[in-house]
C-alpha cells in the first residue's frame, strides 16, 4: 500500500509520490457523480528535483465525473496520460469542468485518451475536453474528444507544448489560445 495514494468517495487523490502507476482501473460513483475521477497534485521535494521519475496514468475508465483527470504542481517528473475513457457528467454551476486538466506541470503527454461529455456540453464553453493551464513541454496527440464546448484550451504560457495528430467531433472549439501561448507547432 502505498501512503500517496487514497481511495475516497471521491475517487482517488496522489500526493507526494516518487514512483506511481495508476493503470487498468474503472473509477465510478453509483449513487452519485464524482467531482474528480483521478486527482494527482504534488510539489517534489528539492531532493528529488534531479531524479527521473517517471509516473503513468494509463488505460482507467472513469464514469460519471465532472473532471475526470486533474493534475496539478508536477516538476520534477515525466507523466504519460495514456489510454484512459473518460464519461463525464453535467455539473452544477459555471465553474470550469475538464475530462483532463492541467496546472502547473513540466513533461507531461497526454496521449490516444477518449473523453466525451453529456448531451448538452456542446453549446457550454465551461466543458472542455483537455485544458492546459501554465504547463510547459507538454504533449497532445491523439485524443478523441466528443461533445464538448471546447476541445482543447491552453491558459497561460505553455512554452514547448506540442499538440499533433489530433481527433474531435461535435465540438464548438478546436484549439483555444485564452492569453496563452504553445510552442512551434511543425514546419511552416
């Protein structure tokens, strides 16, 4: 058992971790929606700033979520997002809701994951399929996003971020730059 990881009625939440592979797992509430079906926030201590740690979140279905990844605060290791079904569900209120988010990452790819959204998320702009908030060198490739108000959405700087060999449908937006900015994305 390891400490970082706790199984709530929320679904899980990873703090403070070296070594983490989240795989083959099918998050849902019966009774009611989960707010995050995978929750990952850390800040690496100093000491581990210079070692390779390499962390996965791979080939989860999670149901049932208004966000269905989150992630937030990770330096000092290279995550791989991969292969992961995401069912989300329509939320209350006019706060952000993401199949997976970003804040505050380095290395990160998010790669080959499905994330649909609820009748209706189309027409809102609060739904977006994979939001990326002040990460840098992150990479989106291949993700199937279907009805969401917008696909992909970049907030800040997000220098060094590539997004290739995308698929959407029945979306508003493709990729949305809200003040921010993606690295060279292939030759002109």
């Amino acid at each position: 058992f390891n400490e970082a990881i706790r199984v709530t009625s929320i679904g899980f939440n990873i703090l403070d971790t070296t070594t983490l592979n989240i795989e083959n797992n099918t998050i849902e509430q019966q009774y009611r929606p989960l707010n995050n079906g995978i929750t990952l926030s850390s800040v690496i201590p100093s000491s581990l700033a210079g070692i390779n740690n390499n962390w996965q979140i791979y080939n989860n279905v999670i149901k049932d979520c208004f966000n269905g990844i989150a992630v937030s605060n990770i330096r000092g290791a290279e995550l791989v997002i991969e292969i992961n079904n995401i069912k989300m569900k329509a939320a209350p209120g006019v706060a952000i809701k993401s199949g997976i988010r970003l804040q505050n990452c380095y290395k990160t790819s998010i790669i080959n994951n499905s994330v649909k959204g609820a009748f209706g998320f189309a027409t809102s702009n609060k739904y977006k399929g994979v939001f990326s908030s002040f990460s840098i060198s992150t990479k989106v490739a291949c993700n199937t996003i279907n009805t969401m108000g917008q696909s992909m959405v970049f907030e800040g700087p997000n220098y060094g971020t590539v997004a290739a060999n995308k698929m959407q449908r029945a979306f508003d937006g493709f990729v949305l730059l809200n003040n921010g900015e993606i690295g060279q994305q292939g030759d002109a």
